[in-house]
C-alpha cells in the first residue's frame, strides 16, 4: 500500500489575513472587479477606435515597454502577455500586415525574430496611451477608495 500525498494547500501570500469576510468586504471586493472591468472596456473600445485590436494594443505596449537589451523576440512576448508562442506570432503577422509593428532576424540566432514599432504603431500607441493615462489616472482614484475599505 502506497502512503497517499497530502492534498496540495490552498496557495496563500505572506501576511494573509485569517478573519473571515463580511458582506461588505464582498461588496467592496465587487466594486474592484467592476471597476476593473469598466477598466478593460474603455481600453478595448479606445483600441478599436484607434483602428486596431485590443489584443494589437497590448501588443505594441508590450514590444515599446520591453526593457531588453535588443527588440522582444515572440517568446519575450508571448510571456508578457501571456499567450502561446504560435498565438503570438500570428498576432505579431497580423500587426505586421497592419502597418504597426516589423520583425528582423535575431543577428545571433536566425530563427528568432525580433518585433519593434513601425511610426504609424508608435504614432497609435502613443496617442492610446496618453487617453489611458487619463483613464488610469481616474480608475486609481477611484480604487483608493474602493481598496481602502478592505483595511
């Protein structure tokens, strides 16, 4: 007979709170996700609006915010926002026929290739970004708020 393994834990962070949660803190915990999706609406919409997807928006945010010592290869991206490397690709192509993004070979390993903005995807994303910062700029407004209550 085999000794059976313990059940895996719940996995917890440091310092988790044991008290357990009263209305109100599901109330407040509500208000976040709403507020989080009310969030991710206005960013989708903006995206649209600027005449791409929203998955080409985070797409260049993730190639123009990547802080390597070359452009982002697909599988530096494919990690930033969490997709599969053929997914990744196939956005990177698209946004490539779009007009916003280029790719080269990587000059130590060809089978690489690296991503960066073309001016009409750095024009896009600037102007989306600043409407974002004003968006961000409100929403943390509100979350202090919100965030406040679970104290």
């Amino acid at each position: 007979m085999t000794p059976t393994s313990p059940t895996p834990a719940t996995p917890r962070s440091a310092g988790t709170d044991d008290r357990p949660l009263s209305d109100g803190d599901y109330a407040t915990l509500a208000r976040f996700r709403h507020a989080l999706r009310v969030f991710l609406h206005f960013s989708e919409d903006a995206a649209r609006s600027a005449g791409m997807t929203p998955a080409q928006h985070q797409l260049l945010l993730a190639v123009k915010g990547w802080d390597g010592e070359q452009p982002p290869a697909i599988a530096d991206l494919a990690e930033l926002l969490q997709l599969r490397p053929h997914s990744t690709a196939e956005l990177v192509h698209r946004a490539e026929a779009a007009g916003l993004v280029h790719t080269t070979s990587d000059p130590a390993d060809h089978r690489r290739q690296l991503s960066a903005l073309t001016p009409l995807g750095e024009a896009r994303l600037r102007s989306l970004s600043l409407q974002h910062r004003d968006e961000l700029r409100r929403f943390r407004s509100r979350m202090n708020d919100v965030l406040s209550e679970l104290d």
